[in-house]
C-alpha cells in the first residue's frame, strides 16, 4: 500500500498534524496541496514539505470550499481536514457568535467538503477527517465540545455510506502537541506535558507525527471506512 504517484489535499495543512502529515505523505511518494488561511505561513510550509500547490482561504465559507475543488486540474486521492478547533465555556459564559462558527467548523464545513468533493475524489480515495476524546466526559464549559464530538462520528458514519466507493473516516485525538497547543497553553505548556508523561500508559505525550502516521495508514488501507479511530496515548483510561 504506497501513496505514490496520488494527490492528498491537507486543509489545515499549514502547521501541526496537517504539515506533519503532508510530509510523510510526500515520503510516501504523494504530490500534496496545502489549504490554510494564512497565506505566508502557507508558503513557509509549502516550501518545507516541497507541495505542488496551495490555496489561501478559510475552509468554512462553502463559497470558497467550492470554487477550491472546482478548480483543481485534475482528479485527487485523498482529503485530510484538520481545520478548526474546539469551543470551551461555561453555559453563561457562552458567546453564541463564537459558538455558531465552532459548529460551521465542525458541523456543516464537514457537509460542504462532502458535497463538493463529489466527482472530484477518486473512488480509491479517502475524506479523513480530525476530532477529540477529550470531551467525551461531560462536564462544566463542555456543553457544545461535548456535543460535535458526539455528533462527528455518527456524521463520518453517514457520509461514508453517501459517498461510497470514496471512504470517509474520522481520527479522534487527545491531546497532541502542536503549535496550537503551545498558543492555547502558553506558560502552562511544560507543566502540562509533564503531567501527561506521568499519567499516560504509553509514557510520553502525543504528537503530530503519531497522528500523521494514522492517517497515512488510514488513506492508504482500502479496508477502513465509516469508522472512528482514537489516538490519545491511553488519555481516556486515566485522569488527566
């Protein structure tokens, strides 16, 4: 199973499990096209992985997610979404603006790029998308993390019937170490590592390339559709 001479599509591919991820698919022997928002640090990445192409917009915005897959040149292979993050708040601290855009990230972006990407992904290929373990656990501030991540699997699930022969698949995470992490944790990011070191199974914290690797595997095994796979380092068997 090799991703030689295919095409994988990484929006969100600018930093974190979407750049780690563009590396070893083009190790693998993949073209890749990075999608992010920020064009300069687009191009940095874009010139550290060696892409074909980039494209600079925000994922959510269908307008846009359809004149992307409309424009590509030719038919493409694989599709990673990394895009978007989670929305933590107690229920009266809730800002229903901020909250809307979580659910257009991780909701309806989701149907879009399905829709869209109709005809334009091969039927060998895969629609891979990245969601969380963390909130499994109901809790205070959990309410809306709490219910997209309830709700992502059983959306793949669907779409993976919908599309078919394409396959559609979600990876959950726990905590991964990202530059999106270190932003969100600032000073706490060290304390926070320490802790998971010592309470994970496996020892040592999460990173990109770990999930890379998943998905790498998960575009390449013809096998996998509809499914949810979990990538937390034994996260969910202990407190943290």
């Amino acid at each position: 199973m090799t991703l030689s001479g295919q095409t994988v599509v990484l929006i969100g591919g600018s930093s974190g499990i979407g750049l780690e991820t563009a590396r070893q698919a083009r190790a693998g022997g993949a073209d890749v096209v990075l999608v992010g928002r920020d064009p300069d640090r687009l191009q940095r990445a874009a010139a550290d992985v060696g892409a074909t192409a980039t494209a600079a917009f925000d994922a959510s915005d269908p307008d846009r997610l359809d004149a992307f897959f409309d424009g590509l040149p030719a038919p493409i292979d694989h599709v990673l979404v990394t895009a978007g993050g989670a929305y933590y708040a107690p229920l009266a601290e809730l800002d229903f603006a901020e909250a809307r855009r979580n659910v257009d990230e991780h909701l309806w972006m989701p149907l879009h790029l399905a829709r869209a990407a109709i005809g334009r992904v091969r039927p060998t290929g895969t629609l891979l998308f990245v969601g969380g373990t963390g909130a499994r656990r109901p809790g205070p501030g959990l309410t809306l993390a709490s219910t997209m991540t309830v709700a992502l699997p059983a959306l793949i699930a669907s779409l993976a019937l919908e599309l078919a022969p394409v396959r559609v698949n979600l990876i959950a995470a726990g905590f991964v170490d990202t530059p999106l992490s270190a932003r969100l944790l600032g000073d706490d990011l060290e304390r926070r590592r320490e802790q998971l070191r010592a309470a994970l199974p496996i020892g040592r914290v999460v990173g990109p390339a770990d999930v890379a690797a998943l998905a790498v595997h998960l575009m390449t095994n013809t096998a996998l559709t509809g499914a949810t796979y979990d990538i937390d380092g034994g996260q969910q068997l202990v407190r943290t």
